[in-house]
C-alpha cells in the first residue's frame, strides 16, 4: 500500500511490525508507515476482497 | 576526480556475464521488467530467515543462461524495512555483473539519488528508463546520452509492459562497470571528515566499496555493523564520529548525506530531465509549488481550512445534520418514547435513571454517540481524507516548516499534530516518530494543549459557526496559546532546532472510492470505540449521582466555573470532559442548544475546554511514552493553565466591554 504522507509504498506485513511496541498492539485499525510514521485506516477485510477480485478479473 | 570505489576490478562484460540483479522502488515496473528479461522460468523463494519473497530467473544470451535476480522494493541503500533489508543484503552478497537500476521515467529526479548511491558503492549499474511510453504520452523528454555521460554508466529507455526497448537493453548488459566516471560526491567538511576516520574500520571485500560502506555507518546503520562484524570499539568509534558529525554540522549525518544526495539528483535532473511545456501537469506542478510557498500557501490553507473544516464541518455536519438528528430524531421521536416506555413499564426509579431520563445510556450516551458525535466526526473524516488523498498534507509540512522551528519542532510534526485532530491518544503515540526527545516533549504538550480532537473541534465549530465572532476570538487564543506554548518549551528545553527533508509525492485529485472506503473505515473503528465509552460514561454518572458523588463534583466545579464566568450548569460539561474530550464537547453543545451560554461565555467554554486537561486515555499513554513524572508534570500544567486562560479570556472581554 501507499502512504498517505510521504507517497512511499510498503507492505501491510511490513507495517504491521511497526505495531509492537504500540499501546494498543494493532487494535486501532491503523496502518503505520514504516518510512514516515504516519497512521492511515487499514484496509478493511471486505475492500480487500473487491480489489483481489477486481485484480483476478483483470 | 574519478571515484575511488571505480577503479576497483570491474565486472567483466560478455561473455563472462553470469549474474544480473534488478532493483529499484516498488511500483516503477521493476517485476515486469524481470518477467520479460526471464520469460517462464521463476523460482520463487523466501530470502532465507525472513519471509520475503525474492524472484530468482535465466536469461539466454546466446549459448549461456544468465541468473536474474528480482529484489524487493528499495528507496535507499540505508534500509528501513525488512524488504530493503534483504535488497540490500542481495546487492552484498550477490557479487553481480550487471546492476539493473530500474526507475520510473516520470519520476526520474525522486529516483536518482538511489542511483548515485549504487554507482557510488561501485556497483556496475546500468540505468532504466522504465515507462518511457507514459513520461512521453505526459511530453517527458529526457537527454539520455547526456545522463549517461554524467553518470558514467549505461542508460537505456524500456516500457517492461510492452516490451519496449528490452532487447536494446539486453544488449546493452555488457557495457555495465565499463568506463565509469562519476566524480566523487562530496559530502561537506564535516562528513568528509568523519569519513575518513570511519572508511579505515570497514573490512575489505565487504560486497560494496569502504567509502559507501562507511557513508552507511555514518547512517547509523546497525544492521550493516552486524553483517560487517565490526568490533565493540569500532562500533563505539562509528557512534563517536556521529556524534561529531552532528556537534560540528548541527545535523545528524543521517539527514546531511541523503540531503546532499538529492541535490545532486536535482541538478542532474534539471540537466537531463524536460518536463511538458504546456498542460495539466505543469499546472499541478505550479499549484504544488504555491501550496508550500508563505506567501500563496497560506491563503490556500486558510481556504481549506475555511471550506473544508468550517463551512463542511462545523456548517453541514454539526449543524444540519446534528439539527436533524439530535433535535428530529432523538428529541422528538426516539427521548420521549424511550422516555414515556421506561416511566410506564419499570417501577423503580433508580433503573428509570440507568436507562433514560437526563442521564440515561439511551437518553444520553447513545443519542451524544450517534445524533452529536458520529455526524460531526463522520463529516470531519470526510474532508480529512480528501485532503489526505490529495497529497496535500506533505505540502502542509513544508509550508510550517519554518514556522514549526520557532516552537523547537519542524515540519515532520505535521504528522502527529495532523492525527492530533482524528485522536490525540494515536497521535501522542506517532511522536515517537519524531527525531529528538526535546521534540516529542513538546509535541506532547502541544497535544495535550492546544490540539482539539476530531469530535471536540467539530463540536466547537457546530457551536460557533452561528457566532463568527466568538468563534473569531476562539480561534485567535488557541492558535497564540499555541504558538506561545511551543515557544517557551523550545527555550526551558534545551536542544538544537531540527532539521527537516523529504521527498514531496505528486498532487493529486482525491479518488471518491478511496476516499469512501478511509472516511468509512474511520468511522467504523471510531464509532466502536466511542459507543461503549458513552455508554460506560452515562452508567458512570449514573453511579455517581445514586451515591452523591455526581452532584458533589458539579457543584465544586460550579465554583470554578464561576472564576472563568461560565453559568455552573457548565460543571457537568467539565466533568464530562475528564472522562472523554468529546463527551465533553458533546454536554457544552447540549448547553449552547439550550440557550444557557451567552456569545462570551461560549467563547470562555470553547477555549477553555479545547486547552483542557486530556482525557484520561490521553494521559494514559503519555504516561507510557513519556513516563509518569512527565505525564503529571503536563496534565498540572495544562489543567491549570487551561482554567487560567479560560479566567483570562473572561476578565478581558469583561474589561473591555466585549460582547460577542
């Protein structure tokens, strides 16, 4: 995915490592960018299954 | 003068070419590329102890197969992510031929920083031009022969999805490590001199030349002491000569080498690199520009401000659709009903209370969830993913960079006061992505102070938007407390102001899909975490008003309210207000559409609300980041502070006769 803030892309594993250490351990539905440090929605479970479709058709 | 790296024995060309190895940032067509160099034969495998993937694949140049390597995504040598991690180890291990730098055409100027590393680290690159057709569908043009001559090595102009220019590149391969001679870059006085005292502690053979090597190590590279096995005291003499980098330049050499880096880019770039004379790019460059400029940008981020915040929020969200759902819906339908239900059905009195009545879960805590809060949140989601999804936000930062350096912070404090203003708590957290100590201290106060919440800023316009005036002086104090606040901590802290860079991604227009799918998702995750907080809430208070406690604590906040001049029907808004900044918001808002607040008292309870201690989970994870001593020291300071400026506002527009 792309970040919001400095336009950089990063896996969501990658970003999920950036959790630890988080007070509230992933819990908030963020995604953080492991570049900047910006926090932006994670993608939710039912987009992600319309972009793996859209995707396959493609 | 020729580079030092250079000399070193050159990979020879064909036909002793054996292995090639792509890389680039993600997103430039690098795999596409890899897929049309190697065809059908891929093995995929994870790089070994890590779970990424990397692409391993031959090519037939004549009567020999060459192994083709795909790395993961990478913006630097300096690795942040275990991707560029395992990129970078590749590019020490491999010993490769032929380096394939493949870049995004459009994109050249942000991508050849990385290609002065590679050829600074000695490694026999050749440049990709990939997606040349779109840079000259937009009217690119790029002098390729001169980038060449510049660089001193290979460059070659693909289109991987169509294949274009492929085979060209292919034929190419063999000139990569010939006849490289890109002067050395220097990297001023103080690098230089820390790099001759690290370059010696570099072990020979290490994979990429002792000068990049050491530049990495002035990085702070840990990993990179690791793979090198470097000594305890060599480790600590890196960390001294960092340490002296950043005495004697003011900056850490983290920030002066990438910085030097990419003014070399850009003076490459406006050498080679022509962009569209005319057309919509060059206006979306322009329009980029003035974004950050003081002069122009500021209009622009009064009219985004203006438009987006106070006329879309604080106009439409908290008051037509909060009018419709609070005073439609709820006072008129569903309060009396639940109302006129829970009078006639349960007998008990103290059960009435729990559920309904003035302070019931229903009546209160899910009509202040869903009629006030979720409306006005729900609206601010939505400008605030526009404006996010526009590329806007980078902007903003470079535009209070130099405003941000007074107050001891720079611009990258964009990025938790930005969040600030979905959730201080989440955005307290993100000031551990800020570079020094002094800096997170005091983009904590500044949260905790001066940056209302998504809910309470949203209610405050709702409130205001019909009082231009108070909302005017609101406006000024919180903005002055702000900045003064900044002030002053920047000087009781002692420290050096900061340096800022970074790389601007390009504008543009906000997709309504991705916009859709962040405000929804947003709101989703804030609406379960504030639902069952009200409701906690109104059960709170119902306890407290069943053992005293409740009515006790209003009226001895009623006290303080009458010092800052507000009716002491306000306590319960205060007192909200400890619990949650929204809920807090939410009781003023009551009290304002019940006409109990004249236009001062209204600006009183804004700026003093908005200056208010932060709610208890606020505190909380100051207290996890910061440490419990800080975390007191700054709720006493704020809590005092907030009431003392609330006392202030009221005494002066008192004084001066003001009536808003």
């Amino acid at each position: 995915m792309k970040c919001d803030f400095c336009g950089r892309w990063f896996s969501e594993d990658e970003a999920r490592k950036e959790c630890r250490g988080c007070a509230v351990f992933g819990g908030c539905k963020n995604v953080k960018c492991p570049y900047c440090g910006y926090e932006m929605p994670r993608e939710a479970g039912w987009v992600r299954w319309l972009r793996t479709r859209k995707e396959k058709r493609s | 003068m020729p580079g030092r790296c250079h000399s070193s024995a050159a990979p020879q060309a064909d036909p002793s070419l054996r292995k090639i190895v792509l890389v680039g940032n993600p997103n430039v067509g690098k795999s596409a590329l890899f897929n049309r160099i190697t065809g059908t034969y891929v093995v995929v495998s994870n790089y070994p102890g890590t779970t990424v993937e990397v692409s391993r694949g031959r090519l037939r140049l004549g009567s020999t197969d060459v192994e083709v390597e795909d790395t993961p995504g990478m913006y630097s040598l300096l690795p942040i992510t275990e991707e560029e991690r395992v990129a970078r180890d590749i590019l020490l291990e491999s010993h490769a031929d032929a380096v394939l730098h493949v870049v995004d055409a459009k994109n050249l100027k942000r991508m050849l920083p990385m290609t002065l590393q590679l050829i600074e680290a000695g490694l026999p690159v050749v440049l990709v031009l990939n997606m040349i057709d779109e840079a000259e569908r937009l009217g690119v043009r790029i002098d390729t022969d001169r980038l060449a001559r510049s660089l001193g090595v290979p460059v070659a102009t693909t289109a991987a999805l169509t294949g274009r220019g492929v085979k060209e590149l292919i034929a190419r391969l063999g000139e990569a490590g010939r006849g490289r001679t890109l002067p050395e870059i220097y990297y001023g006085p103080e690098v230089e001199a820390a790099l001759a005292r690290v370059e010696p502690l570099v072990p020979a053979r290490a994979g990429l030349c002792p000068r990049a090597l050491a530049l990495l190590l002035l990085q702070g590279d840990e990993r990179l002491e690791e793979t090198l096995g470097l000594s305890a005291a060599d480790v600590e003499r890196m960390a001294e000569a960092r340490r002296e980098v950043e005495r004697r330049a003011g900056a850490p050499a983290s920030l002066l080498i990438p910085e030097r880096l990419h003014d070399e880019a850009a003076r490459l770039a406006d050498e080679v690199f022509r962009a569209p004379e005319a057309g919509r790019v060059t206006w979306v460059e322009r329009l980029s520009k003035w974004m950050m400029h003081p002069v122009t940008g500021l209009p622009i981020l009064a009219v985004v401000l203006y438009y987006g915040l106070y006329k879309f929020v604080g106009g439409f969200g908290a008051g037509t659709v909060v009018d419709f759902l609070e005073g439609h819906v709820f006072e008129t339908y569903v309060n009396p009903w639940v109302n006129d239900a829970v009078t006639r059905w349960i007998p008990w009195r103290w059960l009435q209370d729990l559920i309904a009545l003035d302070y019931g879960v229903i009546t209160l805590g899910l009509r202040y969830a869903v009629a006030i809060i979720l409306p006005i949140v729900g609206t601010f989601f939505i400008a605030f993913s526009i404006i996010e999804d526009s590329g806007y936000l980078p902007r903003l930062a470079m535009l209070v960079d130099r405003l941000f350096k007074a107050i001891g912070l720079n611009g990258r404090a964009v990025i938790p006061m930005t969040l600030g203003f979905g959730c201080d708590t989440m955005a307290t957290m993100v000031t551990r992505t800020l570079e020094t100590t002094r800096e997170r201290i005091i983009a904590t106060v500044l949260l905790a102070l001066a940056i209302p919440c998504s809910a309470q800023l949203g209610v405050i316009l709702g409130m205001m938007s019909a009082e231009p005036r108070a909302m005017a002086v609101w406006a000024g104090f919180v903005i002055g407390v702000f900045l003064l606040i900044g002030w002053l901590t920047a000087r009781i802290l002692p420290g050096e102001p900061p340096m800022f860079y970074m790389e601007i991604p390009p504008l543009r227009l906000p997709r309504p899909g991705a916009v859709a799918v962040k405000t929804l998702t947003r709101m989703q995750w804030y609406f379960a975490e504030i639902l069952p907080l009200f409701l906690l809430a109104s059960v709170l208070i119902w306890l407290g008003k069943i053992t005293g406690l409740f009515d006790a604590a209003v009226s001895g906040l009623g006290v303080v309210m009458g010092w800052i001049g507000l009716p002491k029907e306000a306590a319960v808004a205060f007192l909200f207000g400890f619990f949650r900044r929204d809920y807090g918001a939410a009781g003023l808002y009551d009290l304002q559409s019940r006409g109990l607040l004249t236009g001062n008292q209204l600006a009183v309870a804004a700026i003093t609300l908005t200056l208010f201690v932060p709610c208890i989970a606020q505190f909380l994870v100051m207290q996890k980041e910061r440490g419990t001593k800080t975390a007191l020291a700054i709720a006493g300071f704020v809590f005092t502070f907030a009431f003392g400026v609330g006392a202030l506002v009221n005494v002066v527009l008192t004084a001066l006769g003001v009536k808003l």
